[in-house]
C-alpha cells in the first residue's frame, strides 16, 4: 500500500475535547504524526486518539518544553478558549516567533474574536448561534431539533480546523511563512448552511423551520416509521424521482407529480404517505426501492451501519466500532495507524528523547529539561 499524503507532517495536538482530538485523528489517518500532550491528570485515553502518541505536560511548569518541542512541529492544535495560551506566554506571538513556519490552529467554539468568544458553550450553543438549528425543526414546525453533537463540534469544528491547516500548509509550501488559523465552530456551521441562505435569498426558503422542502416540511423529504417500527427516508425531490417514488408506492393517484409543489396539501400528504409506509416492514420496502432511482433509503441504527452490503462493500467501517478515513483517495489512502489509542503519557520519554529533550539516562523532570532549554 502507498504511503499516505501527510506523511512527514508533524503535529503537536494540545488535549482537549472531541472537536479538536477529532481533527488531529484525520490528520494521524492520513499520516501525519500526532503527539498528544496531555495533562498528568487527563483521562487514561481518549476515543479519537487513534494512531497518536501521548505525552504529559504540565504548560504551567514546563511551558519552555513545548517551546523547544514546537520548534520542529508544523502544526500546533489549540482547543483552549482565547487567551488561555497567552497566559502561560504560549501564544502565536512566541510560538511562531520561535517557529515561523508554525501552523497555529486555534479550535473553539465562538472563535478568537466577538462577544462571546471567551464563553463557554457545547455543540447545540454553536448551532443556535449559526442559525443551523433555528432552521431544524419537526416536520410542521415545533421546538428545534438538534442532531447529534456531529454537525457543530465534527463538521463545523474538527473537520473545518483540518480544511484550515491543509489550506495552511498548501500556502506555507508557497510562501514559506505559517500562519494562525481561527477556526470557530460558530463559523463552520454557518459555512455549512450557505446554501440555505442563498435560497432564502431567492425566496425558496421563506416558510417557518420544518415547513420548507428540505427540512421536512415536503412529504417527499422525510422520514417515515414502517410496520416493524423502523424507518424509511424519502428524499424524492427532483419530479423524475417523485415520479418512481409514487409509483413503487403504487399511489400515483393520491400524489400526482404535477402537483409536488402544491405546498398547502403537504401536511395531510404526508399523512397518507406515513398510512402507505406503515403496511410494510422495512425490510419489505427496501426490497421495493433496492436498485430505483426514487431516493428511498433505509435508516440506519448505529449497531447496523458496519454490517450494511454497501458499507460493507466500500469497506466503510474499519470495524464494528472504528470508521474508516475519508474520503478515499485512489493512490495515496488514508488509513488508520497501527497504534492503538495511547495511555496517556505513553509516549513521553520516547517523544522527548527523538527531541533531544531528554537522555535515556535522565529522568523526566521539569528542572532537567528547563535546564536543557
């Protein structure tokens, strides 16, 4: 097998919460070297913490070793709220002066500027203020619904971060210079929802959340409960596919294609399209629609997704439990390092000793590796 594009990239991952150990597990799958610092009073390990090494700092005392530490490094993740780094003197303005070619990536949720950047807050304060989740709503209209924590703190935050150090390290290979990406996970969910701004800007999206054709409000947009009380999801929006959806359905007659659009008949439409789907098991309409164009899916519960012909197929799931890099790359794939989720400080005295930070026959202390600095 190839070797993998980030190879010879090293990254020096400050222990956080899941946003940021997200970002620096895409980067160890597609071959970067991940260092882990954690605190000595960190978890044991950490679930994203695949292909990474760990070691322990305390950046009270030994704040001159992750100085020396990110003197060779070419991306620094930092998960902390704004200022916290430039308390301990660890900001962009030593770090990257030590190393200017540095890529400096600051993950938080609100970003480094705006009133709320020092505040605390959790994947469903990000979608709130992005807008995402006032536009997520029952099918009808209701409270908000809010997905998993997936959107804000995984796409909007770890992922976006990733686009950032690669956008980065593209312009560093230019330029020579690494430079401070601010990557707030406000910011990525309101990124990730342009499109639905640009139809409210053409009058597309003018009903309230969970009234507009893609966020339920269609009842060809939507899921539907089946006999055996799981679910079908039916996004049959395009007219050619509404056309085969209605007619596996057998029901052309009860939504006829020429009137999709008619948006006040919807809600007793969905009614009838939720009577249809209850007289069959999901199994039975999966057999249906298998090989149709009508963009009916069956929905997924965790424990199935790994054991999926088609996952299964695209080699999806690394395991029951573990997902695969993506996306795929043809000659150069990311894959999982072989490394198991380290203990944390696992990896101290190797790390620090590949640094020249510490001999084989000096112990880890605070007062021998300031002095070495």
């Amino acid at each position: 097998m190839g070797s993998r594009p980030l190879e010879g990239v090293r990254v020096l991952e400050l222990a956080g919460l899941a946003p940021a150990p997200f970002a620096g597990m895409i980067l160890s799958d597609f071959g970067a070297d991940v260092v882990r610092i954690d605190r000595s009073d960190a978890p044991s390990s950490d679930a994203l913490g695949r292909g990474k090494r760990s070691i322990v700092l305390d950046l009270k005392t030994q704040a001159a070793t992750l100085v020396a530490l990110c003197k060779t490094a070419d991306v620094l993740i930092d998960p902390y709220r704004p200022g916290v780094l430039e308390k301990l003197r660890l900001g962009p303005e030593v770090l990257c002066e030590v190393n200017p070619r540095l890529i400096f990536a600051r993950l938080t949720g609100f970003g480094q500027s705006g009133e709320y950047k020092s505040n605390a807050g959790h994947d469903i304060n990000y979608l709130a203020l992005s807008g995402a989740l006032g536009m997520s709503a029952p099918a009808g209209g209701g409270t908000p619904v809010f997905p998993c924590n997936m959107l804000a703190d995984f796409a909007g935050g770890g992922m976006s971060c990733v686009l950032g150090i690669l956008l980065a390290l593209h312009h560093r290979g230019q330029s020579g210079r690494g430079q401070v990406v601010d990557a707030s996970m406000v910011d990525g969910c309101a990124y990730l929802s342009s499109f639905i701004h640009k139809m409210r800007e053409q009058g597309n999206w003018s009903l309230p959340a969970g009234q507009n054709i893609l966020d339920g409000g269609a009842y060809f947009y939507g899921c539907y409960q089946t006999k055996d009380g799981r679910y079908m999801a039916v996004g049959s929006f395009e007219p050619k596919f509404h056309e085969i959806l209605v007619t596996k359905l057998d029901a052309r007659h009860l939504f006829p294609t020429e009137k999709q659009m008619d948006t006040a008949t919807w809600p007793q439409k969905r009614n009838q399209m939720q009577a249809i789907f209850s007289t069959k098991t999901r199994t039975e309409w999966e057999q249906i629609f298998q090989g149709s164009d009508a963009c009916v899916t069956p929905v997924l519960a965790a424990h199935e997704v790994s054991s999926f012909k088609h996952n299964m197929e695209r080699g999806m799931m690394a395991s029951a439990f573990d997902v695969s890099p993506a996306p795929k790359l043809l000659l150069t794939p990311g894959r999982p390092s072989s490394l198991t989720n380290p203990v944390c400080g696992e990896h101290t005295e190797e790390v620090l000793h590949e640094a020249g930070l510490l001999s084989s026959k000096i112990p880890h202390r605070t007062s021998v590796l300031e002095a070495k600095l």
